[in-house]
C-alpha cells in the first residue's frame, strides 16, 4: 500500500487477494470488472486519465440542498423523509 501516494497499487492489490471490503474482491473476480482491475493495475497513467474523467463527470451532477435534498441513513436506500428546508440550508451555511 502506498497511503502518502494516490496511485494504482490498489489494483494491483485486488488480484493478490488484499481488498478490504467484499466489493474489492467483487471488481476483480466479476468477469464484467476484471478488464477494468487489470488495466488500471498495468497502467497507473490510464488509471489516472479515467479516475479525472469520472471525477469530472461527479462535478456536474450538482449537489441538492434545501428542499430538493435529503439526508440518508443508507447511502444505497431513500430515505422517503425530505430534510427541511431551514436545517439542510443551516447545515450548508455553516459549512461555507
């Protein structure tokens, strides 16, 4: 691990069996993943253009406050229960 470094050791890693969580394992032993895993761990270059593409996708998804956001328990779940307004908006104030 390099953990002063952001590079693709990572990917190098998963095939050797040192991915902490269940869904590191799962990028490199799912047939759909594992091209992706073993181009990224031969190519730190590639691995670096695409995690700027995707970083840079991220950015324009545009981040929802007040009423058109929520706050979830589980990232993966809806809540169903909108945050109101005044505390989303209190919570980004004070993060400015």
């Amino acid at each position: 691990m390099t953990p002063s470094k952001f590079d693709n050791v990572y990917f190098q890693n998963l095939p050797k069996g040192l991915g902490v969580l269940k869904s590191d394992h799962g990028l490199h032993n799912d047939p759909r993943t594992r091209p992706f895993v073993e181009q990224f761990a031969a190519d730190e270059n590639k691995f670096l253009q695409a995690f700027g593409q995707a970083m840079q996708k991220l950015s324009l998804l545009g981040v929802k406050t007040g009423m058109g956001g929520e706050i979830r328990r589980r990232c993966d779940q809806s809540s169903h229960v909108k945050v109101c307004g005044v505390i989303a908006n209190s919570i980004n104030e004070s993060l400015v």
